[in-house]
C-alpha cells in the first residue's frame, strides 16, 4: 500500500485549504496536508523534509509567495511547487514557472488542482530520474576518465584514413609530437609510422576486418625527436548496419623495452643453444615430468637419436624401464636436494662399453625457483681406462717397491751375518794372533811390542765398528731384546754420537707385531733419526710410540730448522729424495699414513699412524 501523499498548504485562510483538500479527494488523490500561514512554520516544515508538494497561495499578510518559492528552491528543489491564487496575472504567473513553479490554478478553478498536481508530480519524478542519470553518467565518465589517464596505454578513436582522436595527453610523451597535431589532422597515424611496417599494419586490419572485428597488431613508430620505438596496437573496429567501418577503438602500448628484452633473449638462447650443440660434451634439458626439451648433437650421436625421435617425448618413451627408472630417480633427487647429482653410467657404444660422468641440476626460473632439469654428460671412458691403468701401474710399483725393500732387508741380514760370522771372527783371529806375537816379544824388542799394542787398539775400533756396521745392516737386538728395547737403545746411541738430549716414551708393542713388521717400524725410525742427524742441526729428539683405540701412533719430533713441506712434499717422488720416499712407501707396507708437518725455524714432526689389525697382517704376510 503507497503512502498518502503530504502535502504543504501555505494560506492564512482556513476555508481555502479545505476546498483544496476537497478537491484533491474529489480527483481521488490520498493525501494527509499540513496548514502553515507564515515564513517560520513553512522553513520548518521544509527544513524537517515533511512535504511531498507544496501548494501556496500568492498574497499572504505578512509573507510572499514569491519568496516562499524562492526558499523551496533553496530547501526543498526536487519538491514541486504549485500556485493557487485567487489573482494572478498571466505575466505574474509565467515568471513563478521561470523561477521554478511547477503550475499554477486559481481558486475560482479548483476543478484543474487534482489534474495539476498529477502533473506536477509527474514532471517532479522525471526531472529526479534526469539528475540521477545525469549524474550517474558523469560519474561514470569520470571514472572512464581517470581509467583512461591510468591506463599504460593511449586510447585512440580512429578511421580508415588513418586520422586518429585521442582522449589523453599521454599521446605526447608517446611520439613526442603534440596532440594538436593529431586533432587538427595536419598528421596522421601513418605519418609516423616506419615504411617497412605499413604492409603488416594493414594487413592485421584487414585481417581483424574480415574475421573477428578485431585486431592486435605490432609495429614501430618513429618519435619526433627520431627514436624508434615499438607500439602494441589493439583495436575494435565498429562498422554501421551496410558493413561499412565508422571508427575504430583501441589503445596504444609502448613496448619497446619488451621487444628489447625478447630480442635479447632470443639472442641468448641462440648463442646457448649454438655452444651447447656443438659442445664436446653432452647437454639435455627436460621438465619435471621427463620430457625433452632440448639436446645437443653430442647427445643424439651418442644415443644414435634424431631430433624428431626425441622431441616431446619423455624419458619412459626412450628408455629401457630400468634406466628410466634409474634417471626418474636421478631427477627426483636433484629436485628435493637442490644440488646437482653426479653419476657415472656405463653405456653401450659402437666400440663396447663407454662410462660417462652425467651432471644433474636444476635450472631456476626468473623467481628463483626450480623450473627445469638440466643434464650434462662427459665420456670418461679413457679417463677411467687411464686411470686404472695408473692404479694397476701403482700397485705393480708398490709390490716392487715392497719386494725391493724387503730384499734389501735380507741382504743387509746376510751381509750383517757375514761380517758378524766372518770379519768378526776373523778380526778375532787376527788380534789373538797380534797378542801372542806380542807376549813372545824379548825384552829388547819394546818398540815391536809397543808396535803390536797400538795395533791392538786400532783392532780393537775397527771390530766395534764392524760390529756397529752389522748392528745397522740388520738389528739382532730387535730378535734378541724387543722391538721396545732396539728402539731405546737405537735412540742411546743417535743421542751420544750426536751430542743431542732426548725423550724417549714407548709403550710395549712386541705382541703386536712379528719380525718383519717390527724391523720396517725399526727402519722409520732410523731413518728419521738419519735426517735429523744430516739435515736438522737439532738439539732435542722427542720419540713417542703409543697405541689408542685401535691405532699405533708413532712420533719423531725435534727442534731443529725445519723446513717447508708443500714445497718438498708437493715434488714428485724422484725430487722428494729416497729418505721421504722410503718413510712414506714402509708406512704404507703397515697399511698406514704418513704426515709431516714442520716450519722453517721451528723444527719438524713424522707422525705414522698404524692400524693395528693391519699392523699384525702386515707383518704375517
């Protein structure tokens, strides 16, 4: 149910405004009408927003209709406004409907105020109806506006000669040119555009002309200062009811920057992939579900693929299971690691089996992220091949070495033996021989007897020296005292020879090692001791055997000057000399490590360290 109609009666007569109600029931309009005879009452009623329509008399006492038109309009001006007047000129009357009357009726005709007000109120919802689309429009065309000024592009409205109108600036800092160029049609679109794009300029047109009615085309423009730019051209082409085109809509983009950097990009993969084609080595690109995306010629020669037997297809489609496998599992692992997996596989070739260190890593996008799996692949056949022809070659020379060493042992076993058994006892011999001559001497023969006891002596040093030569040739106290004993008594006589003091800390180590183990252990040590003695200008020698979970350590450390081991240790084996070469090739025959460390001034330390369970197996050998 609508509401009743609330009307506003300004008359100071009350009779009047019931005959005005009269009739509007009579017209058969509902209505409920509020009466007010002064200025006070009719400002509040409008300022309270109380009335629908307002119907007021011309000739008040102390208020005038005029002026109560004049403050509707400035209160109330979508509320219509109607006049019934007992008198009221027609000039009168046509300068209330200029100032914004809605109507006027005299009182003597009552009868038109039911059709008036319906009119009134009709041209009252029209003329609201009108503001509101007005206004909705120029909202609408403000909005449009200002996504036009914020648009990347320039919005254009142009025709089939190319005459172009634009609705922003933007055009300017576009071409460099004015707008006023445009506008005023001294230039056209084509004016500016680079003569080897015209044809592809219009041929899009066309095209967009026959099929879709509309167009994305891209070209180059030529700016007013003569830089060369690229434009993205979008466009609708509006056509009237014969097919004929009227205008076109659409908006320019500059992409300049984007052409640069796709042709940058182009070029990089073209050098990228040119390198990677013709590389020695193997190169593959695949995506996360296995499939190609590029490969080298090294790769298809050695797989015996072509580029269309490879492209698009994925790893399962070109692999046996098990090697698909094998590489899915290869992928899946460069993925969640992050890193790249390195495997060496062997593959079968035209000359037999070939072994090829194969690379996997990741290849990110342009966030960072991984986005494909990358494979680089090397033949490493004759590397290998090399390689254990080198570790075979090692070997050979170790066990010589090893057999060398050894027979050296046995020779200055047997060579000890022979001046022990043979020039000692010879020696022997000769000075019993050397003391009876002496004891049969006359007394008148003192000189001769004083001659045979300085031969005596003399015998008697050059028998402790071939004791101590067979003592050096092969250590008898090692079988006769220990391993503990020969090293104590090898350090005794190093330290009294040489003037040096020293510390000597051992622990027993005979039941960990046999004969032959313990004279190689004998032999580092002497050797040490040797260098020391020739090189070092020491004053103190610490020596130190001593076993810990597992492993025998044993230490030869003095104060001497030292030396630079990178710059000896680095050499090959031939300039290392034979000292550090015999060292390091004993430690070895214990299944052990060699280390040296030292510095110029500041003496040296030879640690080897020993494994015992190899110790023992080296020595049962």
């Amino acid at each position: 149910m609508e509401r009743a109609l609330r009307i506003l009666i300004l008359e100071d007569l009350p009779s009047d405004a019931e005959l005005m109600a009269y009739e509007l029931r009579q017209a058969g309009i509902a209505h409920s009408y509020r009466r007010v005879a002064d200025r006070k009452d009719f400002v509040a009623a409008l300022e309270a927003n109380w009335p629908d329509l307002i119907l007021s008399d011309f000739h008040l006492p102390d208020f005038d209709g005029l002026e109560a038109l004049t403050l509707a309009q400035a209160i109330s001006p979508d509320t219509p406004f109607v006049f019934v007047s007992g008198v009221m000129g027609e000039e009168v009357a046509i300068d209330a409907m200029r100032l914004g009357a809605t109507d006027y009726v005299l009182k003597d005709r009552l009868s038109r105020l039911g059709p008036a007000i319906q009119r009134s109120l009709r041209e009252a919802e029209e003329r609201r109806d009108r503001r509101q689309a007005e206004a909705a429009l120029k909202a609408s065309e403000e909005e449009y506006l200002l996504l036009v000024k914020n648009l990347p592009g320039v919005v254009y409205k142009g025709y089939v000669d190319c005459t172009v109108d634009f609705i922003d600036e933007k055009v300017e800092e576009l071409t460099n040119y004015p707008r006023s160029e445009f506008d005023t049609r001294r230039m056209k679109w084509n004016d500016i555009l680079v003569a080897e794009d015209y044809q592809q300029f219009k041929a899009a047109f066309m095209r967009g002309l026959k099929e879709s009615g509309s167009y994305v085309r891209e070209y180059r423009i030529r700016r007013k200062d003569g830089e060369v730019i690229w434009i993205q051209d979008r466009g609708q082409i509006i056509c009237d009811q014969d097919g004929q085109v009227e205008y076109i809509s659409g908006v320019f983009f500059d992409i300049t920057e984007r052409r640069r950097a796709e042709e940058a990009l182009r070029e990089t993969e073209a050098r990228f992939a040119s390198f990677m084609r013709y590389a020695p080595g193997t190169s593959v690109m695949r995506d996360f579900t296995g499939r190609y995306l590029f490969a080298n010629e090294a790769w298809e020669k050695r797989q015996h693929r072509r580029r269309r037997d490879w492209e698009g297809k994925t790893i399962a489609d070109l692999w046996p299971p098990d090697m698909a496998a094998r590489v899915y599992e290869s992928d899946l692992q460069v993925i969640a690691q992050g890193k790249a997996v390195q495997t060496i596989e062997e593959i079968p070739q035209e000359d037999g089996m070939h072994n090829w260190l194969v690379t996997r890593f990741s290849i990110p996008d342009g966030d960072g992220h991984p986005a494909l799996i990358g494979e680089v692949g090397i033949d490493i056949t004759l590397r290998r091949r090399a390689e254990e022809a080198l570790r075979e070659s090692e070997q050979r020379l170790r066990f010589l070495s090893s057999q060398l060493l050894t027979a050296q042992e046995r020779e200055r076993k047997r060579i000890s033996m022979e001046l022990h058994d043979e020039l000692g006892q010879s020696l022997a011999v000769l000075k019993l021989q050397i003391r009876a001559i002496e004891r049969g001497l006359g007394d008148d023969q003192q000189d001769l007897r004083e001659g045979c006891l300085d031969l005596l002596l003399y015998l008697d040093g050059v028998i402790d020296d071939v004791r101590r030569l067979s003592r050096d040739l092969s250590p008898a106290i090692i079988e006769d005292l220990g391993l503990q004993s020969a090293l104590k008594y090898l350090t005794n006589g190093f330290s009294k020879h040489y003037t040096v003091s020293h510390a000597f800390e051992a622990e027993d180590l005979d039941k960990l090692f046999q004969s032959e183990g313990q004279i190689i252990i004998y032999r580092i040590f002497q050797e040490c001791l040797t260098n020391i003695a020739k090189h070092a200008g020491a004053t103190e020698v610490s020596i130190a055997v001593k076993e810990h979970e597992g492993l025998i350590t044993l230490m030869i450390e003095d104060n001497g000057i030292g030396f630079d081991p990178v710059s000896i240790l680095s050499r090959r084996a031939p300039g290392r000399g034979l000292g550090l070469a015999a060292l390091d090739e004993r430690a070895r025959m214990l299944g052990g490590t060699l280390e040296v460390w030292s510095q110029p001034g500041a003496g040296t330390r030879v640690t080897c360290i020993i494994p015992v369970d190899r110790a023992g197996k080296a020595q049962g050998d």
